[in-house]
C-alpha cells in the first residue's frame, strides 16, 4: 500500500542518459533516451480476468446433491472450485451459461466470485499516501513495534534478543497466511514453513511470482511480521544485525496459501478455498492481508464453519480510510483489525467503522521481503545523511550528482536550466496528479541519474512508495519532512545516494497490522492449547489499549492489541 507507483500500473521502460549535453529543442530531452513506451498488459491469471468473454460466478444449490460439476461442464462452463463446508461450487461461465444455470431447479442464488486485493502495496488512495510515511520516531524501528503491542513482554522480557527458555513462542501454533505466496527460501522463514498450496497454478510451490517474474513480496512481508526466525543469515545491513529480526510468535509454523497474482488480486473463491485448506491443515489461525468484493452465503457459511472448527479468521479492514470496514473482515465470523501509527493515532488511511475489533501498527514496518528485492538507501548531502526510504523496485547502487529541483517533475521542462545531460539528482515535490513513475520518467529524461521525493507534511514522514517492477529506472527514495527542509536549502550541492540490495523491506498499510493480530493470537493458542477461536477473540479484546473515547469506539475498535495482556486474560497472570 504505497502512494503512488503499483505493479499493474502503466509500465514505462527508460534508460541513463549519455553525456551529450544537446536537447531535442522540440521535446526538450537528453538524447537516447526512451521513455513512455506503449505500457504493458498486467499480469494476472486467468482465474482473475479472462479473455474468452466467462465471468467468474459462485453457484449455490439448494441441496446435495445439487448442482455438480458435470452438469456445469455439460451446459458449457468451467468448474474451478467446489466446496466442503457450503453448497456451492465456483465456475467461468458466458452470460448464456449463467442464464441456463439461473433456471436450474436446483440451483438457489448464483453469486458473483468478487476480486479481492493485497490491502498492502499500492492500494492506498492518493490522498491517504500523503500521511502515510515514517512512524513518530522516524526509525521504522521493528523491535520498537514489538515492545508497543506487548510481543517482547511475553518471550523477551530480560531484552537480550532472544526468547527466554521456556516462553511461549507460538510452538505449536500453525497460521495459515493467504496471501501472494512468498520466497520460500528467505532465511528467517524457510524453518517455519510446514506447508505450502499455489491456488493460482494448483500445486504445492507457493512461491510468490511465476515463469520468472516476481510478485509483489507482500506475503513474504506479512509471513516475516508473523513468524520470522531470527539469527538465520539474511541480508540487512546497515540497519539491521547479523541477529535480524523476529516475528511477533517466532515459534509458530507457517501454512502458506498463495492467492494473489503478480498484482496483488484474486477472486473470493480462491481465498475460500484457502480458507478450507487451511482447515484440514490444522490451522488455529488464518491471517488475511486482502480485501473487496460483498458478503455472500457462500463466504458467510465458509468463514462460520471456520470459526465453529477451531480457526480464527483475521483480516486487514481496509485501506480507503472510510466508515465502512471491508469485507472479509467485515464478516461477523472474522476479527477486524485497522491501523495505527507509531503515536497510536489512527492512521488516515485505515478503513474503520462497525464491526473493527482492534488496531495495530501499520506504518513504516520493516519485515523480510523476496531475498535481495528490498533496499536499504542511504543519502549524503555534506556532513549530513537525512532519514531516506528507498521506492520498492528501485535500481540498486551508488550515484551521485548535484541537486537539482525539478518542481513536482509533471513535465519535460520542470528541471529547468539547471539539469544537464550529463546527469544530475533530481529533487521532486510530492503532487497529488503527478504519479511517481511519470514524475521520474519525466526528470529522467532530462539527465536525471537519481530522484529524491520530498515530503512536505508538518508531521514528517518519508512516504513509502513504489516503481513498476519492469522497465528501466533509477536510483530513487523519500525523504522526511524534516529532511526535505534541509534539501531545499542546498541546491546545486554535490548529493550521493546508495541503496543497497537486502532482504528486508518498509511497508505500510492495514495488511502489516493484521500479522501483528494473527502472531499474537498464535502466542495465546499455544499458551492454552484447548481455548476456543471466541475465547481468543475475548481476551484480545478485553486486554487491548484503550484509543480515542472511553471503551469500544469505531476509530479504534476496542483498542491497540497487547500481547501479555491479552495472554493474562486468557490464562491468568504471569510471574
């Protein structure tokens, strides 16, 4: 969920400049250059979009036997899904088909097969971007996030890094994470994984991308929040130790159910299928970073029996910062949770509304990400090295060049006298119509070898932002507000700028929120084995951190969630 840039979005392929110093003096660019190719077709997968005119439906029949797969495929459409805990089974069909079915006897409702989305990476609505950015302290610090929902209380109360012997951990707990698959070989997450299912390609490689190409790391980031094991050998210096980092339940196992494509979508009947898959796996809880579509009695009967069978469902509210939380989470089986910044102050962007149950930090998280696809960035201006966040996707390396201010770089001309052909760092200033990809095409080719985005938010905040993964880009981060005040001041200075490859990433969003939720419930499972989805619930509600007015409020549902807390309400207090 970053501002402006998404994979999916228009892919534009560019190039460095040659150190010609003469302008096409119609359009006002470096030669050589290309930019603003025809864009490409998304990647999605053909349960997600189709190109022989089928809709994706959920057909629910009155009573078993009901409506099977045969007759589907006799009437012409295709059986993608059939479900153990609802009559009904899920199809492609042209509106001829679907009309037959209506008038089958058997059939009850046809419901429609809504798309859902990653509520993290490039999901948030421009004007909640511009408030989404580094957390109070401006460090995006992960233990620091641990310690504020009360993680560290529970297996590291004497702070040395590690659990303490004999703390609950989540052992012995499985979440099951449906979400984009993840690299399945990240160092602090290939010990925790016990089982995997690709509902995209149907097979047991749930790795997030495909032929290739890589998706969106959002699961890797979810999954690593949850459960990362630390110590392991990923890649995250400066910032990070050779330690890492550790999830809020490092002890419990990982069941990973990808359903997002390389877009970050997929229909409901796939997260349904998950969802039932993740039940004969043994699973206590289900942690759902996505979002869309309506309630239907298909998904309300699936979610049900999850809850009555011993799993809690948990879900992101959503990221269009409405009255209105989305659905799943807005399901009366499934806890809610939205997101909250490092001051505790519902963050702008997250859905609220009836039916939220709790809040969690989602702003500015730092967890595992596709090894070697995250960036830690550093920039020099001088003596001084202000807070930066490198854009998702972003080229990796070391460039530097004077600074140039190139206004909100929404056209070929915005850099001014000032740029030259033989390369400069651009400086651009957020604008709500300019996306980041054109901004940086645009200053790009008029010699730009690096981008800095500004913040001008009174609060501070680096936003965190993205490029499309194709195409040829460069160097590019956000700066604080702070930090912005200092860069404006030193134009034309000599500006370096290093971001180097790691396995770790920044995200924000209601998506990193809900694995801090779907850890700690693993924590209370483990903790009493035999406690129900509603006992859980209960105690995680009734331990939370007041937010806002006194008691339940739709900003903040019952509050922030505490870990130790929540763990004493379960089962007593804790030496």
């Amino acid at each position: 969920m970053k501002r402006w840039g998404f994979i999916g979005l228009m892919v534009l392929a560019a190039c460095m400049p040659d150190d010609s110093e003469k302008r096409d003096a119609q359009r006002n660019v470096c030669p050589g250059i290309t930019a603003g190719e025809l864009p490409e077709e998304p990647r999605t997968t053909q349960k997600v979009t189709s190109e022989d005119g089928r809709e994706p439906v959920i057909i629910r029949y009155r009573q078993a036997p009901g409506v099977t797969a045969a007759r589907v495929h006799q009437l012409g459409g295709r059986v993608t899904a059939s479900f153990r805990h609802a009559p009904a089974l899920a199809a492609r069909v042209t509106p001829e088909e679907r009309l037959e079915l209506a008038l089958d006897p058997s059939v009850e409702s046809i419901e429609p097969d809504a798309e859902l989305r990653a509520t993290g990476l490039g999901s948030l609505p421009l004007a909640a971007l511009t408030r989404a950015g580094l957390g109070a302290s401006g460090a995006g610090d992960y233990p620091g996030k641990l310690q504020r929902v009360q993680a560290l209380q529970v297996w590291d109360r004497d702070g040395d890094g590690v659990p303490d012997p004999g703390a609950v951990t989540g052992a012995g707990v499985r979440v099951c994470v449906i979400d984009s698959g993840m690299d399945m070989n990240h160092p602090e997450l290939r010990d925790a994984v016990v089982g995997a299912r690709d509902f995209l390609d149907a097979d047991d490689d749930a790795t997030d991308g495909e032929e290739g190409h890589w998706g969106t790391g959002h699961g890797t980031h979810v999954a690593g929040i949850i459960a990362a094991r630390a110590g392991m050998g990923g890649q995250g210096g400066p910032v990070l130790t050779e330690s890492g980092l550790m999830g809020v339940a490092p002890g419990a196992q990982l069941l990973v159910a990808r359903v997002l494509d390389l877009n970050g979508r997929t229909n409901m009947s796939l997260v349904l299928e998950a969802v039932e898959w993740c039940m004969s796996q043994g699973a206590r809880v289900a942690s759902l970073s996505l979002a869309g579509g309506l309630a239907t009695f298909t998904s309300e009967d699936i979610f049900k029996a999850a809850l009555d069978g011993g799993m809690l469902v948990v879900a992101a509210a959503g990221n269009e910062g409405q009255y209105l939380v989305s659905y799943p989470a807005s399901d009366p089986s499934v806890l809610a949770v939205g997101a909250v910044d490092d001051l505790d102050r519902r963050v702008y962007f997250s859905s609220h509304g009836e039916g939220l149950a709790l809040m969690a930090p989602g702003v500015d998280v730092l967890s595992t990400f596709p090894r070697g696809l995250g960036s830690f960035a550093q920039l020099e201006l001088g003596r001084a090295r202000p807070a930066s966040r490198s854009l998702l996707y972003a080229p990796t390396g070391n460039t530097w060049g004077a600074l140039v201010d190139c206004g909100h770089g929404g056209t070929l001309d915005s850099c001014g006298e000032d740029s030259s052909c033989d390369g400069f760092i651009a400086y651009v200033h957020p604008h709500p119509y300019v996306r980041p990809e054109r901004a940086m095409v645009n200053v790009m080719k008029q010699g730009a070898r690096a981008v800095i985005f500004a913040s001008e938010l009174v609060e501070g905040g680096a936003e965190i932002l993205s490029v499309p993964q194709q195409g040829a880009w460069v160097p590019a981060v956000t700066i604080t507000q702070a930090a912005s005040t200092v860069m404006g001041r030193q134009l034309g200075a000599t500006t370096r700028l290093t971001l180097r490859p790691v396995d770790y990433a920044y995200m924000s969003g209601t998506s990193m929120a809900t694995p801090y939720v779907s850890g700690i419930a693993a924590l209370l499972f483990s903790a009493r084995p035999d406690a129900t989805p509603a006992q859980v619930r209960a105690a995680l509600q009734s331990s939370a951190k007041d937010l806002g007015p006194t008691g339940y409020d739709t900003e903040h549902g019952h509050g922030l969630v505490q870990a130790r807390g929540a763990m004493e309400a379960l089962v007593g207090p804790t030496p």
